[in-house]
C-alpha cells in the first residue's frame, strides 16, 4: 500500500470498471439501438457470469430504453454485493483521483459527473452508499471526495451516512450533505428569500387531500400560503423533466388534475409570467464553479414549460444565433447583469459546484426555478448543428477539473 494512502487512513478497494453513464447516455442521444448490448449483458447476468460493472451498466441501460422499475432492480441486486465502480479515464497516469459518493437511486437522481470529467484525465470512482452497507473502513484511496447525491428523499440515507463521517473526511470533501440538504424546491426558497434582484417563489408541499379541499370550496389557496393563488404550478413531488408539471388556472383545472394522477404529495408554485415583448419564454442554465458562473444553455420557446429538449433549438437558425450571443457575452451582458444575485446565491448555498435554471422577471430580475446539483451538463449536441456549444462545454468541464486541482493541491500544502 502507498504511504500516502496508509497515512490518510485510506486503501486500496477493489474496483469494478463499467462502460459509464457518459458513454451509454451518448450512444442513446444519438440513436443508438442499446437493445443488443442489454440482451448481451442480460445474458451474462443469467449466467452468472457478469461482473458487477456489466451489472451496472446494464441498469443504466435498461433506464435508458424506458424501464425504469426493471433498471432499479437491477441495480439495487448488484449495489447488493459491489459498491465501488471505475469510470473509463483518458489518461493512463493520472493527476488526480476523485471519489464520487452516490445514492443508490434512478439515473437522475446523482450528478452525472462522467460528463464533466469524461477527457480530463482525471480518474473518477464512484461509491455507492447504499442502505444496510456500512461505508468501507478505511475508505479507497482518493485525492479528493465530491458528494454527487441530491436532495431527496431517496437520498437521505446515504447522505446521512457520509455526513456522519464528514468532519472526519481524510481528503477535500467538496459539496458537503449539510448543504445539498437545502436544495429540493420547498426548501430552496427559504435559504434564497429576500435576495436583492432575484426572484424565487415559495414552492410548497402539498398533500392531496388539502388541494382537494381547494376543489370544494372548502378551503382557499391561501390558506396553504398567503402568496398562493391562481393560476398555480403543479406537480407530484419528487418528479422530474417535466413529468406531471401543470399550470392550473382554477379550481375545475385543479380537480381534473387529481383526477389524473394517483400521487399524495405535490408541489405547487404561483405561476409567474416570464415570456418576453415577443411572446416567447426563455429559459437559462447557468453552471456555478467554485463561485464563478458559466453559460450552460438557453432554451426558446412559445410555452412556459420549457427544458431544452422540447424547444425545438436544433430546428430553429434563430433560436441557435440567440443562444450563441448569450454564451459569447454572457460574462459581459447576463453575468454581469445578475452579478449580486448570483454571488449572493453562491454565498448561501455554500456549493462548490451546482446549476440554477432561470430566467428573467419582467423587471428584468433572475428568476429562478430550480437549483441543484444534479442537473445535467454535457456535450452531446452536434457539432454541426451547434458549433458554439463545444468550446463553451470545454470551458465549464476545465473550470469543473481546476476546482477539483485546486482542491488537491491546496491538500497537499496543507500536509
């Protein structure tokens, strides 16, 4: 064993390798038919003979052709016996070891770091902390930790179990549990209220049998909170991409909508109105590194439930040419117009790494919707159809890596 690691209280783990998030995301972004693969890894996990990464990957796979519930329990069988997994690195020596610490959750449910890291030459593991399973004493080798869970509640657990641990860490520990657990949206807006030039409204969880009241008549939106009113966001908590997202405009719309869907807990929101002069709405990605905010996307469309993928950017010259702008001046025109709120947001959050989506009031105030650090950042796009997104990309995945640099060096001049 290395001095070093010894030292550290740290060891060497055995570590499963996998194909990764990264690789098998991008092979179905761009239309590759995975079901081969899963039948082939399917086949091996039958026999006996898959080893846990190929387990791994196969659950991954099988999220991505649409089947969740079979992918989570693959995943939960194989998480069951191996915890620690090797992603491909692009470096055979290389500068850095990062230990990522994950939940056992679906394939949204952790930073998809593989992304941010993917040609970095930076060797990323990942361990999984999964309930019944006690962290590993001593912990595998690593530079430096970055907690990749988000907050919910299927997280809690594992962010618990790294958190009892945390003032005890051996190396960095980036993105601690104490502050991720501020990030889910009924608790986001009480750690930003009051912001100067942001605007956040208060999301609240609310269970069914309360919105039902509201359909009868029986009791008002207000009395759930003073700020709410009609029309309303809905949506069934701990959902994501959109699914089950509404505006409601009234009490019918609202019955309709439970009518529709078997969840007991929602989170609704007061609607804000953010379309522009021209009747479109515009929805921001910024991306904040250790402080400094970078241009992630910028989705256009003629609705207000806007994620990129629904706004029809690769279809549109225009969208794509306004979208360009905003990257090329964002540090000059959009940072720099929201730069109190956004240092006064990095500040409270206390993150070394996370994304907001946002856009602007009609006051010309940040709004905001979401922030977390889950989100995805790649750079899957075409090139061709989107050639200003590369160099972009790269800017945020180097940013991402210095950090990580930082963190380890600044250990060592410590030691």
């Amino acid at each position: 064993m290395d001095r070093d690691i010894a030292a550290a209280g740290l060891a060497q783990h055995p570590s499963a390798d996998r194909i990764g998030f990264a690789r098998l995301t991008k092979m179905a972004f761009d239309g590759t038919d995975l079901r081969p693969l899963r039948d082939q890894l399917l086949g091996r996990l039958n026999s006996g003979t898959a080893g846990a990464g190929e387990g791994l990957d196969l659950s991954l796979i099988t999220q991505l052709l649409g089947d969740k519930q079979g992918g989570m329990a693959i995943q939960s069988e194989v998480l069951g016996f191996h915890q620690l997994y090797r992603s491909p690195c692009s470096s055979q020596q290389p500068k850095l070891r990062v230990l990522a610490l994950a939940a056992a959750i679906d394939m949204g449910g952790n930073t998809p770091i593989e992304f941010l890291l993917e040609n970095s030459g930076i060797e990323l593991q990942t361990l999984y902390v999964v309930s019944g399973v006690d962290l590993p004493t001593p912990l595998p080798e690593h530079d430096v930790a970055i907690v990749i869970a988000s907050d919910s509640e299927e997280c809690v657990d594992a962010l618990r179990k790294i958190d009892a641990m945390a003032s005890r860490w051996p190396r960095p520990l980036l993105n601690p549990p104490r502050l991720i657990r501020h990030l889910d949206r009924d608790k986001l807006h009480g750690l930003l209220r009051g912001v100067a030039g942001l605007e956040i409204p208060a999301t609240l969880a609310v269970t069914r049998e309360q919105l039902s009241l509201v359909t009868q008549s029986r009791i008002g939106l207000s009395s759930i909170a003073d700020e709410l009113k009609f029309p309303i966001i809905a949506r069934p908590r701990g959902s994501h991409a959109g699914v089950g997202l509404v505006r409601l405009d009234d009490a019918a719309a609202l019955a309709q909508y439970l009518n529709e869907r078997s969840e007991q807990v929602f989170f609704v929101s007061r609607f804000v109105d953010y379309s522009n002069l021209d009747g479109l709405f515009r929805k921001y990605r910024v991306v904040l590194i250790g402080g400094k905010p970078y241009a992630c996307h910028m989705a256009i469309a003629d609705r207000w439930d806007i994620w990129y993928l629904n706004a029809g950017m690769t279809f549109s010259a225009d969208k794509r040419r306004e979208e360009e702008r905003f990257m090329g001046d964002f540090d000059h025109d959009f940072a720099r117009r929201h730069k109190g709120a956004l240092t006064e947001i990095t500040s409270r959050m206390g993150l070394d790494y996370f994304t907001i989506d946002c856009a602007e009031n009609k006051n010309g105030e940040l709004l905001i919707f979401e922030a977390d650090n889950t989100a995805v950042v790649h750079n899957m796009d075409s090139p061709e159809i989107f050639p200003y997104k590369p160099p972009q990309m790269r800017k945020i995945f180097d940013a991402f890596a210095a950090m990580l640099l930082r963190a380890g060096k600044d250990r060592d001049q410590a030691a």
